[in-house]
C-alpha cells in the first residue's frame, strides 16, 4: 500500500495560454485623409501628365472617394474682413471677427474649361500659395491685427468675391452641382463668418488662421479627380480638384483649437 502512488489528473490546458499563443487577426489599416501636402503632390502628377499629353484616368480613379482635409491660411497680411478670407478685432479688443467666402466658381473660365456640360453650378476655393506644401504664413514682417472703425461695414458687397491675386499656378478645391444635386447644399457665395468673444488682452492672429475643408475626392464620368486646363508649354497648367465638401471649420494654428464650424 505504501508504495501505490494516486495517478495523477490530466493537465488541463490554460486556456488563456491557448489564447496567448492564438495569432491576433490584423486590424485593418486606417488610411489617414489626404492633407495638403499629399494632395498637392497629386496634383502636381496630375498636372505633369496633362501638360504630357498623357491618360492618367486610369491612375486618377483610385482617388474616387478619398477623404481629405485641407488647410488653407488666411490673414497673414493682417488684412480685415472685406476681402475673401480675413479677420479683425474690434477698437475696444474684445470681439474677433472671422470670414472666409468661398472664391471658386463656374464663372471662372478656368473652372468652365474642366466641367462637363451637365454642370449647372460649382462652389470651392482657390487653395492659397498652392506652392506651399504646409499651411504656413510666407516669410515676412509681423502681423499687425486689423481694426474695424465704429460704423465701418464688413463687406460692402459680401456676395461678390475680391479678385484672386495672380499666381503662376492655380490649384482649386471645387464641388459641381448638376441637375440631379440639392440645391441645398449649395452656399450661393455665402460666407463663413463667426464672432468670437476674446479674453482681457488676448492676442490672437499672429500667424494669421487656417481655413480647414474636408469631405470625399469625387472622380468625373471619365473616372478623373484632378481636371486641368492650359496648353502654353511653358507655363504649368491651371487643376481643380473635384470633391464633395462636407464641413468647413477655422482654426487658431497656433494651438489648433477650432474657432468656428460648419456642416455643408
């Protein structure tokens, strides 16, 4: 008897071993939206095999439905709110106004040049020193926050925008409106305008503000996203972006907090 020994029980596996030593499904990668950079890289290849004579629809049909967001900076000249994008504080520096009007329209012979004939309207900006990858203010003097006079209007004509300066390069970000589109989303030059109550003696625009729209790349029929326009072979051609905008926010870039937001 003393030398019988009690089988012993079978070892049961852990099962959070058995877990552990299971191979983790991988997550499925998120793709981040385009950012200014990244789209402004795509139009230069876009504009590259234009100006080439060259289809690029094949290549542009995987930009169909693409998020992006978008960053455009405005008032770094200190400039007031009567042009397209600019802002201001008030004589007594308590109340900061914001606007930002839409600049692109089928008016524009450009923007006709690259819109098919069922196009009846079309609504974006002129993306602002498209040679700048980043959202940035160009090197230069200080900004000097505008003024608004008592009794100075804001924009004399708000639904007619100030003439673009001139660039050697034109890059839009433009959502058509065919017939089979809401009007409802269309803005009809309205502007983007907030009054922002400021703290004692806060300073704000010192880098100017950022004007950040974002939404879907939308490809055309020919299964294009990027339509440019200009046959001088020595000047770059003139690209729209064709998008579906879905909000338009501005924001302070230098701490990123959102001053103002919009649904489209």
């Amino acid at each position: 008897m003393g030398g019988c020994r009690a089988e012993q029980p079978e070892q049961v596996p852990n099962d959070n071993r058995i877990l552990d030593e299971t191979p983790a499904e991988p997550l499925p990668a998120v793709e981040a939206p385009y950012n200014r950079a990244r789209l402004l890289l795509t139009v230069v290849r876009a504009a590259s095999a234009h100006a080439a004579g060259l289809d690029d629809s094949d290549i542009q049909r995987v930009l169909d439905g693409k998020q992006f967001e978008v960053k455009l900076r405005f008032g770094c000249d200190g400039r007031g709110p009567l042009g397209n994008h600019g802002w201001s504080v008030d004589p007594d520096g308590k109340i900061l106004r914001l606007r930002a009007a839409p600049t692109l329209s089928l008016q524009d012979e450009v923007v006709r040049s690259v819109a098919t004939e069922s196009v009846e309207a079309a609504e974006g900006f002129w993306l602002t020193r498209p040679w700048l990858l980043q959202a940035a203010c160009p090197m230069g003097g200080p900004v000097t926050p505008p003024r608004v006079q008592p009794g100075e209007t804001q924009n004399s004509n708000p639904e007619e925008p100030s003439p673009e300066p001139a660039s050697i390069q034109r890059v839009g970000l433009a959502q058509f409106f065919g017939a089979e589109d809401s009007r409802t989303r269309q803005r009809l030059g309205q502007a983007f305008e907030a009054v922002i109550q400021l703290e004692e003696g806060q300073k704000v625009g010192s880098q100017g503000f950022d004007l950040v729209v974002s939404g879907r790349l939308r490809a055309g029929t020919d299964g294009r996203v990027i339509l440019c326009s200009g046959d001088d072979a020595d000047q770059p051609p003139d690209c729209i972006v064709s998008a579906t905008i879905d909000r338009v926010r501005i924001e302070n870039p230098e701490d990123k907090a959102v001053l103002a937001e919009w649904s489209v």
